[in-house]
C-alpha cells in the first residue's frame, strides 16, 4: 500500500513521540504513514518522524500555496486570532484523525507584545496525561503558529486542568469520528 520513497535532499523533522528535531539525510529511505494539516508523517529505519509542508519536495510531493497570503503583520485583533486558530486546525495527534482544535485539545490562546514582535501563548492538553506524544503535538502547533509572517514566537504550554473529556469534541469532530 505505502510504499517508499527516497528523500532528495536533507530534511528537518520531528521525532515521534519525544518531539526532538532531528536530521534526515538525503538519500535514506522513508514510507509516509499519514498525511494530515499538511505534515507527512513517515517511518523510518529509526522510527517514526513527522515532515513538515515546507519540506514537502524533498518527499517529491510539490508545494502547496499557504493559507490566502494573510501575514500577522497585516492582521490584528479578531483575524489575527481567526489566522491562528486556523493554523492550529491543521495539527493532528497522528493517533486520531481530527484536528486539535476540533478535538477540543486547545483551551485558548493570546497574542501579546513582546520586544517589537508577537509572541502567541497557547494553553492545550492532551486526551490523556499519560499520552507520549504531547511533545510531538506541541511542538507541531508551534511550528504552524510560526509559519505565519510576523510571529516571532510561539509558545506552547500542556495544562490539565480541566480535564479533557469526549464532551469538548466539536460537532465537525464527532462527524469525522462517526459519534453522531
């Protein structure tokens, strides 16, 4: 079904699950397992790694154009936030095939000021405490936040409190998951 394909150049990605950024080397052969918000997820000889869309062509799979071209320079207020949860909704726990956003996994998030730029703060959980890809969903959501012109950070914080429960679910989500 999958079958493998060989990288073209040297790519970063993300270790799964300890969410590292890790080196693959041009030339090693790698099987994409899920592609889902525009990451490829693929398995290794050293296990899996996650591949972001800007590296799409060392996949051999050609560039898509990103979100309309709005910028964080240009937005502000209400579609600043609308373009950041619009980004967050192409995150995916690679175990579960619905957005974060739509699993009810991110409990908010600010944009503030900081030296001239702006730092977006996302507060989020997981469905479990225990789940071993926290750090990998982490940071894949600041990596789509960055992706936006004129953040110059993200920051993602795992809360616990309250406790995520399928009822956060939002109706497009228990829809792809077949709940309704």
């Amino acid at each position: 079904m999958h079958s493998e394909i060989e990288l073209t150049r040297e790519v970063e990605a993300i270790q799964i699950p300890s969410g590292d950024m890790v080196l693959l080397p041009a030339g090693i052969k790698v099987i994409i397992t899920q592609s889902l918000g525009g990451s490829y997820t693929v398995a290794t000889e050293q296990g899996l790694a996650r591949i972001s869309a800007k590296n799409a062509d060392a996949l051999g799979i050609e560039k898509k154009d990103g979100p309309g071209g709005n910028t964080a320079d240009a937005l502000s207020g209400p579609e600043l936030e609308a373009a950041i949860w619009e980004q967050l909704k192409g995150v995916f726990d690679p175990e579960i095939p619905v957005n974060i956003v739509d699993l009810g996994l991110v409990y908010g998030c600010e944009v503030t000021e900081e030296d001239g730029g702006k730092v977006v703060d996302i507060k989020m959980t997981l469905t479990a405490p225990g789940c071993g890809m926290g750090p990998t969903i982490a940071a894949d959501a600041q990596g789509k936040v960055m992706q936006l012109q004129g953040i110059a950070n993200a920051r993602v914080e795992l809360v616990w409190e309250p406790a995520w429960n399928q009822g956060m679910i939002s109706e497009v989500g228990r829809m792809q998951l077949g709940m309704v």
